[in-house]
C-alpha cells in the first residue's frame, strides 16, 4: 500500500471508530484544547509581525473540515485571502459547507496546486505526524517552501513524540523540523497538556488544566514559526 492510500485508509477508518461527540466544539475539554492552541500560534505569529491578517493570503496544509480556516477569520483573515488543501473528499465537503467563500481543494500535498511564491503563510495542523514515510514528508515541506512568498512564514502545529497505541502516528522533535527546513529561522514553543491528562482535567476545571500545562514535561505537541533565511 502507498503513502497515500494508506493515509486514507487509516483516516477512514478512525471516522468509523471515534464517535463525532468525542471532539466535538461545544465540550469544555475542546474548548480548552483550541484556546490553548491558539493562544501559541498568536505567540508566534506576533513574534513574526503577521497581524494584522486582512490582507495576508494564507494556505492550510492539510485543512481537514476547515476549523483553522474559520479561526483565522476570527483573527482577522479574510475569506477570500484563504486557501485549503485536503486529501479526503468527506472533509473537503465539510469545509466548503462550513467556509463556502474560502478556495478549498482536494489534493495530494506534495504536488500543491498553486503557483511559486502565493501565500504570505503556510500553516500545518498535526499533518506531519500522520505521514510516517520520510521522503513524503521532505517532498511536503518542499512544497510548502515553494509556494510561500519572500518574507514569509509557515507555522507548524504538530505532535513532538510518537503515540504508541497508534502505530499511523510518528511524533516530530526540532532537529525533525530543523531537517525538513534547512536554511530556515525557527522559534519553537512547546504546548498542548497530555492529551488524555487534559480531557480529563479540562472538563472540570480549566485553571487545573491551565496549571498542569505550565509544567513543560507534561507537553506533547510542538508549535513552530518558520521563516527560510534564503526568501523562499
């Protein structure tokens, strides 16, 4: 089985096995886990100058249903600046019900199919991590440098240890990301409570979790701004 196909085949089959309610927006556990990520991703995004958003053509990498899309318009972005990319019809399908004026494309991300140098940033959401054939990986990051602007960035979001019950996910530490990027400036900022910890815990109380978090050890994903010292 190829890259490709097994990807699908591992996506579809979670779809089958973890019920909608389990990630569902409205839980409070949810709610804590988005705030706390995008909390990080304004971090870095400021440190790189990138509000306002209004005018800032941007490209997700793998943009699933489009709930990064939409938080984007949240921070300022204007729909007719996004832009998206997903390899499975179902959620492409989503993400045009839920953002019908934002250019979402089903496709494989190692061919994106947009021209040299159109987005000012170039975000991934834990796509990385569910790639688990390296030469996949480098020919996606190529990719993303490719159609990112001179002056701009891409901010990552991924997991930063393997999952061991879940062989389809292989975490990314910083010399991973480092390689995937050679020649490229990158602040790093560690984030996101154990994720079992914080589903118990945040449901409950947001301040424990909050706390819980601020312990670096009990971490598991790595965010990450980008920027190529070359210009792209």
């Amino acid at each position: 089985m190829d890259e490709i196909a097994r990807i699908r085949s591992e996506y579809e089959a979670r779809a089958q096995s973890i019920p909608d309610e389990r990630y569902a927006w409205n839980r409070r556990e949810i709610q804590f886990w988005q705030r706390s990520t995008a909390r990080v991703c304004q971090e870095l995004l400021k440190i790189a100058g990138a509000f306002p958003l209004d005018h800032t053509a941007i490209l997700d990498v793998g943009c699933g249903n489009g709930q990064w899309l939409q938080e984007f318009t949240r921070w300022g972005a204007h729909p007719s600046h996004l832009h998206g990319i997903e390899l499975l019809d179902s959620r492409v399908a989503a993400a045009h019900s839920r953002l019908p004026a934002v250019d979402i494309r089903c496709g494989d991300a190692r061919e994106l199919p947009w021209p040299d140098r159109s987005f000012d940033l170039v975000v991934q959401f834990t796509v990385f991590s569910s790639i688990l054939d390296p030469t996949m990986r480098r020919q996606v990051a190529a990719e993303m440098l490719r159609v990112l602007r001179t002056g701009g960035h891409i901010l990552w979001f991924d997991c930063r240890y393997s999952n061991t019950p879940r062989t389809a996910v292989r975490g990314l530490n910083r010399r991973d990301v480092h390689r995937l990027f050679p020649g490229s400036s990158i602040v790093f900022r560690s984030a996101t409570l154990f994720p079992p910890l914080s589903r118990a815990i945040a449901r409950h109380s947001w301040v424990a979790a909050g706390a819980l978090e601020s312990l670096p050890f009990l971490r598991t994903h790595l965010a990450a701004l980008i920027t190529p010292d070359n210009g792209a």
